[in-house]
C-alpha cells in the first residue's frame, strides 16, 4: 500500500486501521468507533468548524443530488481544505466504554 494520500478517513491510534466516516458522523455524532479494533475516539470537532461542515455538506448535496453521494475525492478535497484531514486531532481516544 502506498501513502494515505487516497484515502479518506481516519487512522485509528490503536491497530491503524482506516476509519471512515462521513460529515454526518462529524457533525451529529460526538464519537467514533474503530470497526476493527472498537476503539472508541471522542470528537471535539470546534462549532466553527462545524458550521463549515455544514455549508459544505448542503453544496455537496446540491451537486450530487442525483447521485445523493459524496465521492471520496471530493469529500478528501473538501476536508483538506478546511485542514480536517487530520482530525485525530480533534478525538480523544476514551478508555472507558
Ligand atoms: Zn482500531
């Protein structure tokens, strides 16, 4: 396998498996789960950030509403440009579940 650079998604801290996830789970869910290992990562994702989410998810829909998908390129395009590539920064992994 060569670098990340094509995958969206998260390595988890633990068995570094890719997670994926989607705006949804950024905005409305205040974890993730690592689907390999259940590693339980907690997001502080900022308000402001958000609320850039939010204006990219509703942009996407309208583009794709045929499809109601968002393509791992452009979704990949979207976060790097708000730097959430890597948003390990913003989980906490949690111990206790
Ligand atoms: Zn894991």
């Amino acid at each position: 396998m060569s670098n990340t650079n094509n995958n969206t998604g998260l390595e988890c801290p633990n068995c570094k498996g890719k997670i994926k996830f989607s705006f949804e789970d950024l905005l409305y869910k205040n974890y993730i789960i690592c689907p390999f290992c259940a590693l339980k990562m907690e997001m502080t994702i900022p308000e402001s950030m958000k609320k850039h989410l939010v204006e990219i998810m509703e942009a996407e829909k309208k583009i794709k509403s045929l499809k109601n998908t968002i393509d791992d390129a452009s979704l990949q395009k979207q976060l790097q440009e708000l730097d959430l590539l890597d948003i390990s920064k913003y989980m906490v992994p949690s111990k206790n579940q």
